[in-house]
C-alpha cells in the first residue's frame, strides 16, 4: 500500500539558517510528489511537484525539493529560512492520473523560526 | 481568477444533527475532493468525484455523504454529526486533462466542531 512518513513533526530552527524537512515514501511504481504548505488557519498551498526529469524541483518561496529513488524520499530545502515560512508543511504521493490523481498524505511538520 | 471556496469557514452543531459543508470551484475541473484535517494524521480522504453524478467513497467516509450535480459543486453532508467528527475539512479540485501533471489545488478550509 502506499504510504508517506514525515518522521520530524515538529522543527524549529532560526531565522536565516537553512532548513531540510523529511519525507519518505512507499509506492510500487514511479510516485507523483508533492510539497504543500498551510500557514495558520489556511488552506494548503502547493510549493512544488516532482512527475519525472531532473529530480532537483525548484518551488515558489525558495524552497526545492530532491527526488532520490534509491531511498524513497523527497527532502525539502531551503538554504535560508525566513520568519514567514513558519507553518505546516505536507508532503504527499500521487496515486497517478490514471488513478484519479488521489493524494496520500504525510502527517505534516510543524516549523518553528525563532528570531 | 478562477478559485475554490469553502463555507461556511467556522461552524458550530449539535450532536445528531446534518450538517452540509459547501465547496465551489470555477476552473471547471472535473476531479473534486473532501479530505479531513486532524492532528496527528495528516489530511485523510472522505469522498471524491470525477464528475457529474459520480461520487466515490475514500479512506474515512462512514458517516459522509457527496453528491454532484454539476461541476463547480461538492457539498459534502454529515448525516448525523458526532463529536469524532470535530475538524477541519478541505475541499480539493484537479483537472484530468493535465495527465501526468494533475495536481489538486485545494479550499481555505472549514473549521467544524460538534458539541
């Protein structure tokens, strides 16, 4: 079955150091991955998606995200966090589009930015 | 611009009582999704639809229930609402047209607690 682990729920790093948040995934054939973000009391924004071709993805607000097959994950980074990125942050594996483009979800981490 | 809403925003109900969350989007797409926010567990899939009068249960729909009569609506309905129901609903749409690259593009969200 597929599944998707963020193994931090909760970060906190400070403003201006670079950040690396975890996710990894299990699913059979070639995944569809996703990074979303939720700011409080918001809905979720896609920050960028990986279908196939270069595995480095470059998203909005800095952030990128690296494919690595070999271990089944998808990191996302930024080199410099800002005090605006503290939100939740969700990664997610795509059951494809000849499967309806249904999502599963990581639990989410929660960033923290200290001053 | 095209866009997803979701009302009402906030709501307060009674256990025992059906409770209709409404979700409207105008990008014409043809995939619409509920999913259910709760802590710990990420966002989880209620019911999906890939079209007028097609509606499909997911990984949580005991107690849900979706129609679709058009498009651009998704109401999803709690037919008798429970405390095990207090949560933040999200509604979801993508365009199958885009194939590969389908990506759901999600609503602000609804707060709903059952008292």
């Amino acid at each position: 079955a597929q599944s998707v682990t963020q193994p931090d729920i909760h970060i906190t790093v400070s403003e201006g150091a670079s950040l690396e948040l975890r996710c990894n995934y299990s699913y059979g054939a070639t995944p569809y991955l996703f990074w979303y973000v939720q700011s409080p009391g918001q809905g979720l924004q896609l920050l960028l998606k990986y279908f196939s071709g270069d595995t480095l993805v470059q998203g909005i607000k800095g952030f990128e995200a690296e494919f690595k097959r070999s271990q089944s994950s998808f990191n996302l980074r930024k080199p410099s966090v800002h005090w605006s990125d503290a939100a939740e942050y969700f990664c997610a594996v795509g059951a494809g589009y000849n499967q309806g483009g249904k999502l599963i979800f990581g639990q989410g981490t929660e960033l923290s930015v200290k001053p | 611009d095209a866009e997803i809403t979701q009302s009402p925003r906030h709501k307060i109900t009674e256990t025992g009582r059906q409770v209709t969350l409404a979700c409207h989007q105008t990008w014409n797409h043809n995939n619409m999704f509920w999913y259910r926010q709760d802590l710990g567990h990420g966002l989880r899939l209620i019911h999906y639809s890939y079209g007028v009068q097609d509606t499909n249960k997911g990984e949580v729909s005991d107690g849900y229930s979706v129609s679709r009569s058009n498009t651009e609506d998704l109401p999803l309905t709690l037919e008798s609402a429970a405390s095990s129901q207090t949560s933040v609903y999200f509604c979801a749409s993508s365009d199958p047209r885009q194939g590969r690259e389908e990506t759901q593009y999600f609503g602000p969200g609804t707060r709903l607690l059952v008292l």
